[in-house]
C-alpha cells in the first residue's frame, strides 16, 4: 500500500496526470479505507497543497462520511492509546502520538471543509466533538511548559507551525466542524460569549464546555451518542477528561437528559478514585497548582 501511494503522489506532481492520481486514490480508499488512510497520514507535516488537495478530494467524494468518520475514530484511539500506558512520558503527550493527533486534526479539518452534506456531518458529531474536544482538554496549559526540551515545542518548530497554544489547533477544528453543523445564530452566540477563548483557558475551560453544551442543546444538537461518548469520561483515569464531562452534565438540560440513577453510578465509581482531588479541581488537573 505505502508503495503505490508514493507512485501516485509522483504522478500528482506531474499536471497530466493529477485526476487520474485523485481518482486512483478515491478507489484504493473505497475497497481499504483503515490502511490507505493510515498510509495517507503517515506522509505527516507540514501538508503540502498536493496533500491537502487529497484530503479535500476524499471529503467531496461519495465515501467522505466514512472517511472523517475513520479519521475521528484514529483522534480518538491515538488518545485512548496514551491512557493506557503508564509510562510518565506518554502522560506529557509523545513526540509521535503529538505528531498523529495534529496530522489527523488537520486531515479532519480539510476534510470538513469539502464535505458536501451537513446533515452527514450532524450524524458523525457525536464522535467528532468528543475526539477533538478530548486533545483540547488534554494539551489545555501544554504552552506553560514550552521549554526547549518541550515535545509540542519541537514538532511545532519543525512543521512550522505558529500556534502558541497546542490546545488551539483542536479548537479551531472543533470550530470548523460546529462551522457546518449550527446555524449562523449559533456560531455568532458562542463568539459573543467568548466560548473559544474560555476553552482555551485552563481556568475557565469548564465554564466554556458548559457554555457549548448550552449552545448545542438550544440547537437540538445533543444526542443520546454523544451523552454516551462524553458520559464515559466521567469515570476516566484523565482528571482532564473527568472535570470536562462533570462540565458538560453541570448544563441543567443536559443532566435532566440523562437518567439520575445512571449519573449516580457514574459518579460514585469514579468518586472512588478521586476524592482527593475533588477539593483542588479544576486547578490540579490542568497542572495549575
């Protein structure tokens, strides 16, 4: 698979034969979508317009859905992976789990923009708001520590990429997805009321999911799938992802959308766990403290 690939990204260079590289492309990804998008990522950063070209290509087709769909699945493994692994660097985010998350997010983000149906899109939000919110909520204070020996400074430096705030690049995918699926009302809400700049804020970032989940609700955008996805994390060994789910079921609507009994449970299994913690979160588990 990596072999082909790299023939067709020689052709793409070459005028005449760029549709036909495009095309071939779109039938390799429609008979083995995990591996030929796996190799795709794999070209890494900084994209090139030949890749971004690609990617786009692949969200206009008949076959985008399931393309961002995989994308957001791959964000969302690439998290799970470094929970569980008890090593103290994967705590801090590798080199190599950085590099997949940000090169996933900006294939998700080009993806997004050429997307043709908004509705198709509404159905994947379930699994794309969780995935990009997760690695928002876990690199939320990451540009306290860009030391040089920091891991986001390097990659950052050597993908020429200009964000301060690792955070940020999550965010602004988030933004591009919500961009899609709310209307101009909505969007216009959430800048009025500051929803991305309390996102991005270690202190405030609680008070921005609480916001957005206001936001989503109004927009009859939360679904059974996403309180799911998001639930889980109520009883995760992140405290990140802990505090961000408490943050999401602190909007009244959302809590009553969801049976008490299950909450409890929830709950009390993770209370377990950390009730130390209790009394210093937010602040500890953004390392604020």
């Amino acid at each position: 698979m990596p072999k082909i690939l790299q023939t067709l990204y020689t052709y793409m260079e070459k005028s005449p034969h760029r549709p036909f590289s495009f095309r071939a492309v779109f039938f390799l990804t429609c008979s083995h979508r995990e591996p030929a998008i796996s190799c795709l990522l794999q070209k890494g950063l900084p994209m090139d317009g030949d890749t971004v070209e690609l990617w786009r290509s692949l969200g206009r087709s008949t076959i985008g859905t399931r393309v961002l769909k995989c994308l957001a699945e791959k964000l969302n493994r690439v998290g799970n992976n470094c929970l569980q692994d008890e090593d103290s660097a994967c705590e801090r985010h590798s080199r190599r789990a950085a590099l997949e998350a940000v090169t996933i997010t900006h294939a998700i983000s080009e993806v997004v923009l050429a997307l043709g149906s908004t509705e198709e899109l509404k159905r994947l939000l379930p699994h794309l708001l969780p995935s990009l919110l997760r690695w928002a909520s876990e690199t939320l204070g990451e540009e306290r520590s860009l030391s040089p020996l920091s891991t986001w400074r390097e990659l950052f430096l050597e993908c020429g990429i200009a964000e301060e705030k690792p955070c940020r690049l999550f965010l602004v995918a988030l933004e591009k997805v919500l961009g899609r699926c709310l209307a101009d009302k909505w969007m216009q809400l959430l800048t009025n009321q500051a929803a991305w700049a309390l996102l991005e804020n270690p202190l405030c970032h609680p008070d921005g999911v609480t916001l957005l989940t206001s936001v989503l609700l109004r927009a009859e955008l939360v679904s059974p799938c996403l309180m799911k996805n998001l639930s889980a994390w109520l009883d995760s060994r992140s405290a990140k992802l802990w505090v961000t789910a408490e943050a999401f079921f602190a909007e009244p609507s959302a809590r009553a959308a969801v049976s008490s009994a299950d909450l409890s449970i929830l709950r009390m299994e993770a209370g377990r766990r950390r009730l130390s913690l209790w009394p210093s979160l937010p602040w500890r588990s953004w390392g604020l403290c």
